[in-house]
C-alpha cells in the first residue's frame, strides 16, 4: 500500500482508477479499508469513472501512531487530507468524509474550498456543532483492560469495533481527546462549496442532518432509512444519493 509523510507522520492511502477525483475520509476508529474498500464504495466510484483515493487517518489503519492528543487537533487531521492531494499532485477534488472524517471535510470546505469541488458529508448532522458524538466514555473504553469491563453502551460498541478492527486503542484514545473541537453554527453556515449530508434515520450520534441542512447553504439532506451509525456506511440508498449530488454538482 503507498505511504507518503507529512512531516514526520506517515500516511497510508489507496489510489486507484481514473477520471475526475474523489478523496474519501474515513471515520473514527475506523480505516480506508474498512470503511470505504470493504462495503464497496471505492468499486463503486470508480464504476461511476471516478479516481478514488482515500487515506488510513493518523492513528488509524496503517499511517502512524502517535499518543499525544495535541496532535490530533481536528485541523491537523485534516491538514493530512490536503497534504495527500498536494502528494498526488491534484489541485481540487470532491471529498467524502464519514463522522470524524465528515468533521474533518465540513473544515477543509470552511479553510480551503479552492482545493473542494463539492463537501459530502455522511454520518454527521448537527452533531457537528452541538456534539454529542463519542466522548471520555469511549475514550475510557478504548483503555480498559477488556471489553468485559466496559459498562457504557456507546463506549462497548466502540471498544467492540476497535476490537474488530484490530486498532492501536492508545492512540485512538489520543485522536479521540484531540480531535473534539465542535464546529460553530456561524462557521458551518460559512461554508460555501456544494454541500450534501447524509445520515441515518436511525443514527443517534450524528445528530439530525436537516438541522445541518439548515444552516450549510444550499445543502442537500440525504436520509438513509432504517439506518444507524454503523449500518449506513454501505448502504444502497447513501450509494445513489452520492451518485446522484455527484452528476449534478456544478
């Protein structure tokens, strides 16, 4: 798998197919593998005539493993993002982020909408400024001995993905402390690049997309049905809806 550094932190991606590009963000606890390559979506995009690329977010997957939380500030996070489309060579692209990959493209399309074509965001609605996402619970979680002394239902069923994923659980912890700046209400309704959100119906951590929707201009709302967090990444009806804001974005 290619790797390039950004600074001292190696970062992991895939880079596959041709035509215009599209850069997927992975979400948290999550990897490229995981969250785009397994539930088909870079076979997918690239059916559609796309360049798919998506990177292992620092922490995640096979980029580094760092275990200070300062490190993990969201704007750093996506600092990587724009790093890998300097690597690459590409001016400007279309970026898909699912939840912390979501928050980490809602402030690219903030700080660097020259470098966006259009914003997706999946997995996160108002969420986004109001929090609500994975907090010290999941943090605590991620560092306990074993799953059989986690209590928390949200830090058991991230600790169980963790698990799963076979993820370095220190740094996790580290990225989840670091990474919980909250967007504001005046920033997101800064964002000027084409913007769709897309969440589950059934999602109790993003948060309510129309609530977003409200407040990025001109957004496009996407419900997935009967979907919750985690059953939304794959879904057929996120799947078209992207192919859809895809076709007709300016």
């Amino acid at each position: 798998m290619p790797s390039f550094h950004h600074g001292d932190v190696e970062i992991a991606y895939l880079d596959e197919g041709e035509g215009e590009p599209i850069l997927l963000v992975h979400g948290f606890a999550s990897t490229k593998n995981v969250n785009w390559a397994y539930p088909g979506w870079v076979s997918e995009l690239r059916r559609l005539g796309r360049r798919v690329i998506a990177l292992d977010n620092r922490g995640h997957g096979e980029s580094s493993k760092l275990y200070d939380s300062a490190r993990y500030e969201i704007a750093i996070m996506a600092s990587d993002v724009i790093a890998l489309m300097d690597h690459l060579g590409i001016p400007r692209a279309d970026v898909m982020g699912y939840s912390l990959g979501a928050r980490m493209t809602a402030l690219l399309a903030l700080e660097q909408p020259a470098r966006l074509r259009s914003a997706i965001l999946g997995g996160i609605g108002i969420g986004m400024i109001t929090g609500g996402g994975p907090g010290e619970n999941v943090a605590s979680a991620l560092e306990a001995a074993s799953l059989d002394d986690v209590t928390d239902p949200v830090g058991r069923t991230f600790r169980a993905f963790a698990d799963q994923t076979r993820s370095d659980r220190k740094a996790l912890a580290a990225c989840l402390r670091g990474s919980r700046r909250l967007m504001t209400g005046a920033e997101a309704a800064a964002i000027p690049v084409p913007t769709l959100i897309a969440v589950g119906t059934k999602d109790e951590i993003a948060g309510s997309a129309k609530a977003l929707g409200d407040i990025i201009p001109g957004s496009k709302v996407l419900d997935i049905p009967d979907r919750d967090h985690m059953r939304a990444v794959g879904d057929k009806v996120y799947k078209g809806g992207v192919a859809e804001f895809l076709s007709v974005r300016p």
